[in-house]
C-alpha cells in the first residue's frame, strides 16, 4: 500500500490529536489550536504535490489509442478499452487526464464531420470581425438549398460539441453510440439537408493578462539611494512569494478568462441565432428537429422566442431525454398545444420501445426509448 505525501505531512498533526483528547481538561487548549491549524490546511493543495505534472500527449496516438474498425477506442498495444484509472489514488490527475483526451476526441469528431459526412464547417457570428471570438456549426452542402427536407441536430449541456451526443459513450462504447454520424448519414441518405448545431461553444478561453506592478520609484521623489533599498527589498519579497508559492502550488494552472462569442453566448441565443440566420432562410419546405436533453429545453426557448416562425416551418421535433419544462419556461397555451401534436420525448426506460411513459407536465408525449440515457 502506498502513502502519499500529504498523508505523511497530516500524520503527526493526527497522531498528536489523538494523544491530547486522551488528556485532561487542560489539555483543550492544545486540542483547539491543532483544530485550528488542520483548518488552514488546504488538502487538495497538498494532494497536488503528489501529482505528475499536468502534461499530456495532443494526439491520439501520443495516448497511444486508436479507433478500431468497429468504431471502438482501443489501447494501440494491448487491445484493452481506455482505462480512467491509470495511476491509482489520483484522481485529480486521471481527470485531467480524461479530459485532456476528450479535447483530442472532439476534435476528431470534427474531422470526421467533414471528411465522413462530408459537412462543411460554417464560422458565427456571420459577420464576425477577425479579431472577434467565432464558433462554429456544420451544414451539407444543399442544407440551404435543399427545397423538400431538412434535419436539424442539437446535442445537450456540458463538455460535448458538435457531432457528440455523450463523450462518455464515445470513450466507453463506440463512435455509432456517441456521436451524430449515424443520424447525419441517414438523413443524408434519405434525402435530408443537415445542420449540427454546436450550442455549448459559447466563449474562448485566454489567460487573464497580467496587472504590472508599479515600481515605486516611478512616482516617489524620495532620494536615489532609499528608492534603491526599497526596490531591492520589494525584488526579495516577490522572490520569497515567488518561491512559496512555487512550492505551496507546484501544480497550479493558468488564470483564464473567459470571452463570449456576440449572440452566441448560451445554447438558447445560439439556436435563436442559427435558426434567424440559417434555418429560417433555408428552402426547405419541412424542417426536423432531433434535439438531446439540454437541446430540448434549447428548441422551447426558440419557441417561445420565434413561435409564428417555428410553427410554419417545422413539421416534427423529436426530443431524447429532454430536460426542457414548460411552465419555468413559461411557454404559453399555443405552444404547448403545437408540442403536443408535433413533439415526442423519448426517454430513459426499462419498458419496450416507444411504450407510453407518464409525464407530469402538459406538452408533448413521453415514450420509451427502450434503453438507458445517452
């Protein structure tokens, strides 16, 4: 069994605890100032002390995994599926290790966008200034043009973007069960123009600049020579800081900042900004929605926002796990009527496809979707 360091450290403090509570009153002093000081100890600070650095490999293959023919992530020697785990007891680390593989899989999500499905990647805001913050969804080619059908696919809330469904499952399953390439392909197929919508690219993240510190003998008329002191005492300071925190910190991350994308700022302005500039100039005579939780509760809100629109338009929604709700959405009386005639939630169940699932709320239909969530 091994001990990390930060146990190591607290070790003492606990056995010290220990042998003061078997004391006298006149020990309690002592008991509370240990209290005292075990609350000022940041535990996951310590833990980061035990941790590798935070670097990790930019490809695939630096991870040493592939996809297999099958669509499955496999370790490239072993054969095994990915493993969370890699280093036990560190959790943070495996995390971050996990999410550093995530990107990578994103990212190849992208590619296969355009290289499998063969979508084109559209950058928003339309009329984005180059320096300005930009996302991005995808179209087919005829997503505009097409003058009979159009699908439209909206994935759900958290680390997921366009072309995903769950991360998860593309880790853990295969590419068929995590992605939308399988949804694209068949409306291809069928005749369907394409739009993916990517409503969880709402900002870009740059390092929070750095406040220069004003030296003080830039604004002080103090003597050459006591300037001079000062100066060099304030150099020490910062190198005596610059070293503790080096130490008390040795994994600590940049400070970013997070800068939005104009109108795209949430999944709700993001599908009101798709459908405004791309929807709803579309020559498609019926419009479908397949829209995954968080994506639900997105198509409501663009709903309630452009509900003449939507309603001459769009001919089916087809909801999975949606998390949407009309009454904190305040959808009114006429929407909720449209959803009920043109929406259908398929949701987490153990009963048989397409079996009738009780809902508590007046909208569209619930059914089975004779499986687990995404």
């Amino acid at each position: 069994m091994s001990i990390s360091l930060s146990s190591l450290i607290l070790l003492p403090i606990w056995i010290s605890m220990a042998q003061i509570q078997q004391g006298g009153p006149d020990e309690k002093e002592k008991t509370t100032a240990l209290k005292d000081l075990l609350s000022r100890i940041d535990l996951d600070e310590l833990m980061k002390k035990d941790e590798p650095p935070l670097d990790f490999p930019d490809t695939l293959e630096g991870f040493e995994y592939a996809f297999n023919e099958k669509g499955q992530l496999r370790h490239i020697k072993t054969g095994e599926p990915f493993v969370f785990n890699y280093r036990e007891d560190l959790h943070r680390w495996n995390q971050k290790r996990y999410e550093a593989l995530g990107e990578i899989i994103t990212k190849y999500v992208y590619e296969l966008l355009e290289k499998d499905c063969n979508l084109k990647k559209i950058s928003i805001p339309v009329d984005a200034t180059e320096s300005e913050p930009k996302s991005f969804i995808f179209m087919s080619e005829d997503a505009l043009t097409n003058p009979q059908k159009l699908m439209v696919l909206i994935h759900g809330s958290g680390v997921v973007r366009a072309g995903q469904w769950a991360r998860r499952l593309i880790i853990n399953e295969d590419l068929d069960s995590g992605t939308q390439i399988p949804f694209i392909k068949r409306a291809m197929d069928e005749g369907y123009g394409v739009i993916v919508l990517n409503p969880n690219e709402n900002y870009i993240e740059v390092e929070k600049p750095k406040i220069p510190v004003q030296s003080s003998s830039d604004s002080s008329d103090e003597p050459a020579e006591k300037r001079e002191r000062k100066d060099k005492v304030s150099k020490e300071t910062k190198k005596r800081r610059d070293f503790y925190e080096k130490y008390r910190n040795p994994q600590r991350e940049k400070e970013m900042m997070q800068l939005y994308i104009r109108e795209n700022g949430s999944p709700e302005e993001h599908a009101v900004y798709v459908w405004d500039h791309f929807i709803a100039q579309s020559a498609a005579e019926k419009v479908f929605f397949v829209a995954h939780s968080y994506g639900g509760l997105a198509f409501v809100e663009l709903m309630i926002q452009r509900e003449a629109d939507v309603k001459s338009k769009v001919t089916a929604v087809a909801l999975t796990d949606s998390v949407h709700n009309v009454w904190h959405q305040e959808a009114g009386k006429t929407i909720r009527e449209w959803m009920r005639e043109n929406c259908c939630n398929w949701v987490s169940s153990s009963e048989p496809l397409d079996t009738s699932v009780e809902s508590m709320l007046p909208d569209c239909p619930r059914v089975s979707a004779g499986s687990s969530a995404f």
